[in-house]
C-alpha cells in the first residue's frame, strides 16, 4: 500500500490506517478478542502499518487488545494513542476533560504499558481542554518527546486558534478530525491552515460512523449500547432523509465498480497527498473493502462529478448531541 507523510517531522503511514476503537467501544459490545487479533494481523498482511486508539476507548481495553496484537509486528506498525480524559480508574467512568500536564504524563506511563511499547509513535490530545493553555500541553508533550516516550505529537478535533498555537510549541505532525463526504465542515478554515502549516489531516468516520457503506437505512436497528442511538444524524428520520446520499454513492461505485465505501475513501485520498483515513471494522470482508479504497484512482472529473452530485443532498441532523459537539473546537 501507498505510504503517505504526516506533517514534517518524519512520521509516514499508510494511505489507509485502521481505526480499532470499534472492536471494544462504542458500536455495541466488545468484539472476541481473539478474532479482533486476526482482523488486525490481516490488516498488517495487507499493508496497513497506522492503529488508531485511546485509553478512553474500553476504557483501557482498546489499548491492551492494540498492544497484545501489535506485540509481534512492533517494528513495521505506527501506534497512534490519545490522552484527555478523566477517567475514574476504578469504575472506568468518564468525568469530563483534562490535560493538565502531569496528568498527561501519567497517561502516557500507563499508555506505554497497556501497548507494551517503549515509545508512542504518535500521541494526540483527543479533546482540548479549556482549563489548560494549549502551550502548556504542547510543552508536556514536548518533554515526553524528549525523553523518548513519545516520537509525533497530535491533535483531536482543534480550532485554527488551537493548531497555530500549539505549532509553535512543538510541531504537530497530524490533526484527527471528523471529514467525510457528509461532514465537510474541515474544508473552510481547517484545511487551509494544516496544508499551511505542513500538518497531515487524519479522518475518523470517513464512512459516516458505516452510514456511507450501505449497510444502514432507517430500519436499522442498533445495540444498546451503540452511541449511535443518541446521535441526531442517526434518529429514524435523519436517516430516512440522508439514504439519497447512499444512493448518489451507490450510483457512482457502479461506475467505477467499486463499493459506496470505496467511492467515499477513495474521494477522501484524493482531496489531499497528507491526507490518511482510518476506517473502522471489525470484519474480514469490510476490512479487505476498505483496503481495496487505496488502488481507486478518481480522475479531476471524477471528483467534479462527486462534488456536484453531493452538493444536491441535504444532510439531515447534527452529528453529535449538542454536550458533544461543545466538546469540539470547530
């Protein structure tokens, strides 16, 4: 698979990287350890060498099951892991934001451990805290930096003001932010600024939480547990309303034979060379599709027409509940 730089201070990935928080977190319960393993292994097989997790997502979980899969192919993989959450150690429970410098530090100690690594490719801070300057973060993360515990610092989820502000502390090697075909709002200041700054974008739901691939329509059921169930752009009616999306994917992944998903990747490679999606699944065949995105090669008319056919849907519903959305910098 194609190798794609992020930022100016040496980190390369592959084009296509592997969101892992799905296979313990989030999208109903955990999956089988063991098969998630096998999943990640094939990943490694077919070129993927860039895991996105966070303590947060379990919590600590994700890290372990990363790390435990991860163990044996050290060498060839980038690990990509966050911090900046409170999270109560004893009952797992979320208490708000927090990146406070020491505890920063703390994080990364028991990061390195739950990955049984010796340094952390690349940590981002997953949410920003308004208590805590953001130079102060960036000075955190720059001594862990130079201890060699850290090698590429990141950002989740930032403001313009965040990103600049930061970047003079320590060099950011990659923002994590939502974008996809239906969540373009990175284009009208984020964009500028990183292809300004040299800073790589790395998307999280390119494919709409799976809403792009498909699979999803307003009888879709979910777990419980799945965070979708309180996400407005997921409400019956919302998703009623946003099937013409799918169904402008539909038509075009025909004529390139290809899949909805594929179109919707394969679109988000072509925006930009420092661009690097991380899909989440935690199947075989939903993995090897996602993969097979980065040999979809889309012509300026093509991307013309993609433009053009999306720009006649209106998407319906917010894409977080409203406690959320105030979580982010955008």
């Amino acid at each position: 698979m194609d190798q794609r730089a992020l930022g100016k201070e040496g980190l390369r990935v592959s084009a296509i990287g592997l969101g892992c928080m799905g296979m313990s977190f989030g999208y109903g319960p955990a999956a089988d350890t063991s098969e998630m393993i096998k999943l990640i292994h094939t990943a490694v097989d077919q070129g993927v060498t860039f895991f996105d997790t966070a303590e947060v997502y379990g919590p600590f979980t994700n890290e372990l099951l990363v790390g435990q899969a991860l163990a044996p192919v050290r060498d060839k993989v980038v690990i990509a892991t966050k911090f900046g959450f409170d999270i109560d150690p004893s009952t797992g429970q979320q208490r708000g934001v927090t990146s406070k410098p020491a505890h920063i530090k703390e994080v990364v100690t028991a990061s390195l451990k739950r990955l049984r690594v010796e340094t952390i490719d690349l940590l981002y801070q997953h949410r920003v805290d308004p208590n805590v300057p953001i130079e102060d973060v960036a000075g955190a993360v720059k001594d862990l930096i130079c201890e060699g515990k850290v090698k590429y610092f990141g950002l989740s989820e930032a403001g313009v003001d965040t990103i600049r502000r930061a970047h003079k502390v320590q060099p950011i090697s990659a923002l994590q932010s939502e974008y996809s075909l239906w969540w373009r709002r990175p284009e009208d200041e984020i964009l500028p600024v990183l292809d300004e700054l040299g800073i790589g974008l790395v998307p999280y739901s390119p494919l709409g939480k799976g809403f792009l691939t498909g699979a999803i329509n307003e009888n879709t059921t979910f777990d419980k547990t799945d965070f979708r169930n309180i996400v407005p752009r997921f409400n019956t009616d919302a998703r009623k309303a946003n099937q013409s999306l799918v169904t402008v994917l539909a038509d075009l992944a025909r004529q390139k034979n290809a899949t909805s998903a594929q179109i919707a990747l394969a679109w988000l490679l072509a925006q930009k060379t420092w661009i690097a999606p991380i899909p989440g699944t935690t199947k075989q065949n939903r993995l090897a599709e996602n993969i097979g995105a980065a040999r979809i090669r889309l012509s300026q008319a093509d991307l013309v027409d993609i433009n053009a056919a999306v720009a006649r849907v209106n998407i319906q519903g917010t894409r977080y509940p409203e406690h959320l959305e105030r979580m982010t910098g955008l």
